[in-house]
C-alpha cells in the first residue's frame, strides 16, 4: 500500500500555521462546503438514475476515499446501507487505540491535523452542518474501513454502488483499483468516479492556483525547465493514459471530460504565443477532469 498522499514533514511552527489555517479555511467555509458535497451526491444519484434507471436506495453502497467528515457517506446512508474505505485511518471519535493507528498510517503530521481539528469543533461544525442541510437530527450511520483501493478487503459482488471521488488520481497502480471496483460491484451495479487530470491548469493541486484568481501559477508543474511546485502526491497520467485504462477495465464506461472556462484559455493561448507547453495538446490542457459512469453487465 502507499503511503498517505496526505502525510507530510515540518517544524513544529509550519504545522501550528496549517492548523491555523485549517481553522480559519474550514470554520468559514463549512456550510458552503457541506451544501456543495451534498449537492454533487444528489446530482450522482439523479444522474446515475437517469442514465441506467439505477435506483440509489435499499441498497449497499461502497465509498471509496470519501475524506474525513463523511460529507457524500452521510447523505447515501439516508436511504441505503453505506461502507467507506480509505487508506487514512478514519477516526470519528479519539481513543488510545485510534491515535495508535493513526500515528502508524496517517503518520504524525496527519495526526496532529485531526487532532487539532476535532479539539477545535471544526468536525463538530461540519456535523452540526449536515444534519441541517441533510434535515435530520442524528447523522445516519454509515461502516468505516481502513484498507487500500488497489486490494479491497471486500468479497466478489458485495455492493450495488460504488461512488469513488477524486482518488484515482492518487494511486501509483490506478488500474488495480478500477479492477477492483469491477470485482466488488454486483451485476447489473453502477459505479460513478471522477479524476483530476494532471495537465489542468491546477493539475498538480498546488494551492497557490485554487482559487483561479493569479494565473502566475497556472500549469507551473508542467513548465519547462519545470518550476518548483507543491504538490500531492499523483500519478500524471494522461488524459490519453486515463481513457485507455478505463475502457480495457471497465468496457461500455460512459467517459465525460469536462474543461476549464474562458478565462483559462485566454492564459493558455497567451503561453502559447511565448512557445510554452508546446508538448502538450490544448485537449490535454484544458480538460480539468474527468467524469466516469459504468454499469456492471448482467451476466446471462
């Protein structure tokens, strides 16, 4: 298994600024962050629905990698039987043990992180926010793995659904994951994954060009000579690289490539006129991911 995209090393003084802006980041933003997520796992529903007929409710649903408030988890746990897995120990509530185990996998950093942010409130901000917007007065409950996408600890044909969101993208052998998701889903399944392609504008998930709003970074890690970006950890698979793999493991998949607007290929063309990028297609620039629907044939 790889190790966690999220760990990472520091002083004492970086950490205290990560989780002072943690808090600052996530306290604001919470109830816009909330609405949003549950917002796109409606959407996945509604879609996945009108696409196959395939009806998201009585049914064991798989999360994979949902992220750690369970946003899109808690909304398919209204009306099915939801597991998540993540290779991040997931812990809702703290204990000796938990701490042990996620010192072990998450490492110190990720450790001291979720341990600020719960003793903070922001997990209890985040839950307060979804049972608003979710209009229950107790989160539903959903089972919590810890294992790797690549060699899930799940039997053949044990879930109807499988939501897999922004993952992918994360994994050294990607292949293996969407093999994976083909043996655990039953026939007749559907399974919805997206994927944040390496040569977007934003592609290497450098802070700096989150907001859109200063382009002096925009494509920085595809530059050349490249610049000096932070970065997590991706596999820089092409768009080309992405299609192929998803139609040899998962044959019939629906592949929808959404691109970056206007403004963003105002900046490209720009760079373009400076000769820059020039070993990379304005496909491959300005798609920003992908979105992936696929549902499992019915053997007869």
């Amino acid at each position: 298994m790889s190790p966690s995209y999220t760990s990472g090393h520091g002083n004492l003084a970086s950490r205290l600024r990560q989780i002072k802006y943690l808090w600052a980041f996530q306290t604001a933003g919470a109830a816009k962050d909330v609405t949003q997520m549950l917002k796109e796992a409606k959407s996945v529903c509604d879609t996945l629905k009108d696409t196959f007929g395939f009806e998201a409710e009585g049914k064991d649903v798989l999360e994979i990698g949902p992220g750690q408030f369970l946003t899109q988890a808690r909304y398919f746990a209204l009306k099915n039987k939801v597991t998540v897995i993540d290779a991040d120990v997931l812990a809702e509530r703290l204990s000796p043990g938990k701490l042990v185990q996620m010192l072990r996998r998450n490492g110190a950093s990720r450790t001291l992180k979720t341990c600020a942010r719960k003793a903070v409130g922001i997990d209890r901000i985040y839950r307060r926010a979804t049972c608003r917007e979710l209009g229950v007065e107790k989160l539903p409950q959903i089972r919590i793995e810890h294992g790797d996408a690549e060699a899930m600890p799940f039997g053949d044909r044990t879930f109807d659904m499988i939501q897999c969101r922004s993952v992918l993208h994360s994994l050294p052998h990607p292949e293996k994951a969407m093999s994976e998701i083909g043996r655990v889903l039953r026939p007749g399944g559907v399974a919805h994954i997206d994927i944040h392609l390496y040569t977007s504008y934003n592609g290497a998930l450098d802070p700096r060009t989150m907001t859109g709003s200063d382009s002096t970074y925009f494509w920085a890690h595809l530059k050349h000579p490249p610049a000096r970006v932070g970065t997590a950890r991706l596999n820089k698979l092409t768009l080309q690289t992405w299609s192929s793999l998803f139609a040899r493991e998962l044959p019939g998949c629906i592949i929808r490539v959404s691109e970056d607007g206007p403004n963003i290929r105002k900046v490209l063309l720009h760079l373009r006129s400076k000769g820059e990028l020039a070993d990379y297609s304005d496909e491959q620039l300005m798609g920003h991911a992908l979105d992936v629907m696929w549902q499992k044939p019915v053997q007869r």
